[in-house]
C-alpha cells in the first residue's frame, strides 16, 4: 500500500499510525507522484501485474483544473478492473464566501464565473447560475470529474471509468466524490448484471444524483438508545423514549440506522 500527502506533517502522521511496516508513506502532491506512479510501484512490487485501487482525495478549491488533469492521467495508466475513486471540494462558498453588497443573484453569477475559470472545458456547458447554491454545487463537481474522464486517454483504447458509488457529504466542508472501476465500454451493461451490484444499497451511477449521506450528530446516550431500537427492532417506543418529537425520530433513526455500521466508535480502554 502505498499512502501520500502534500504536507508534511500529515505525512509524519501517517507513518506514525501505519498498520503495517510495508505501507509507504511518502510526502508528494498527487500531480508529483502520478507523474512517477510507476517507479514509486516499482520499488513496492516486483511484479508489474498487480491491480490499482486509488483515491485522489483533493480539499484545495482554487486547483481544480490541476486536480481534473490528474484525474486524467491516473486513469491513463490504469487497466481493466482498476479502481478509481475522486473526492473533491464541493463547498460553494469557498468559490465566493458573498458579502461586499453582493446580491443573491449576484453571489451565485460571480461563483459560476469562478468555476467556469476553474474547470475550463469540463464544466457543464447547461450550467446556469442556481446551480451554484450550495445544495446543487457538488453536482457541477461530479460533472467536471465525468467530462474529465471521459476526456481521459484510456478511452482511446475503449475501455471507461463505470461510477459504482456517487456521493455527497460534509465533512469541515461539503464534498462530492465518486468511485468507479474501469471497465471496456462494451462490458458495462455485463458488469452490473453478472455482479449484482444494483443490489448492493449504496450503489449509484448515475452522476448527477449522488447519493447524500447525512448521519445525525448524536450524544452517546442517544446513540446507545438507537442501537437498542435496532437491535430489537422496535419503532414504536421512539415518541416515549426519544426526547424529539416523533417524525423528527423517526427520520434520526433511519438515517442513523442506513450508516450505523460504518461509523467509527471510539471506546475508553484501560490496560
């Protein structure tokens, strides 16, 4: 495995919580290593036929155009079954944060103009400016990320990036993020019949309707009470032993029920 970061500090981390001595840990931004993938490889594998799985987790908005470019050249060097997956900045105000007397309108002309100078020739060419408002920006994102790998070398050679997840979520910040796997163009249909993957609940490829995952900030008390409901099973109880009414529960618990199992639970041990 091998894990890299911009800065410094974050790197030092890294190294510092590796589960395994193997995984490298390197301090390179993503446009550096892409450019040396192979020789960064090389020194970890001594086989060149392995599979590719990564992630381009960018957080920088003003690179946008650098971070699409990467996104193209990963994908130039990938094969069949690699895996990419791309998690970009989708948080509208840091295109333009308002204030100075800016209208509403004016606000979201002056974040569409920005993005346009952004993302260049992958923008939406349909986008107008409500799409910019901070529920409907990360789908303008997810839209770059589409016409950039489309634009992508590895399409000459017929093969594709196939979305197996498109999602939003905050965190600090709204982000959009996709994760596909790279697939010949005649096999995609194939690919999600023969694997079932319509089955699986988080499944979603269409890149425009990502999926949002919004989990609820509870206390532990409350989360505690959820896990009870939902080891039992029991709903009813919600409007006697939640202190929300009961619509509003009831959404708390769906929603916290749909992720539950994936959220981190941090736990005091004593040795």
């Amino acid at each position: 495995m091998l894990s890299f970061d911009s800065e410094d500090s974050t790197v030092r981390r890294q190294r510092f919580n590796r589960p395994l001595g193997s995984v490298a840990c390197i301090h390179k931004t993503s446009t550096d290593l892409i450019a040396n993938l192979d020789i960064e490889l090389s020194a970890l594998f001594e086989s060149t036929d392995y599979q590719q799985v990564v992630w381009l987790d960018f957080t920088e908005v003003n690179s946008v155009a650098q971070q699409l470019a990467d996104v193209q050249a990963v994908l130039g060097g990938m094969r069949r079954g690699d895996v990419l997956r791309v998690t970009m900045n989708a948080h509208a105000s840091a295109l333009h944060p308002g204030g100075g007397g800016l209208s509403a309108n004016e606000l979201l002309t002056k974040r569409r103009m920005k993005f346009d100078h952004l993302a260049g020739d992958f923008m939406d060419s349909a986008a107008e400016d409500g799409d910019f408002a901070p529920d409907r920006y990360p789908r303008q994102i997810l839209i770059a990320i589409r016409n950039a790998a489309a634009a992508a070398a590895l399409y000459a050679s017929g093969l594709g990036l196939y979305p197996l997840q498109v999602e939003t979520y905050a965190d600090g910040q709204a982000m959009a993020s996709v994760t596909g796997v790279v697939l010949r163009l005649d096999e995609m249909v194939e690919f999600v019949r023969s694997t079932g993957i319509e089955n699986w609940p988080f499944y979603v490829s269409d890149w425009e309707q990502p999926e949002r995952i919004d989990v609820p900030d509870l206390t532990i008390r409350e989360r505690l009470l959820f896990d009870q409901l939902i080891a039992k099973g029991v709903k009813g109880r919600l409007s006697r032993d939640f202190p929300f009414d009961r619509k509003a529960a009831k959404d708390l618990l769906e929603r916290y029920q749909r992720y539950s199992r994936y959220l981190p639970q941090f736990t005091h041990v004593i040795y």
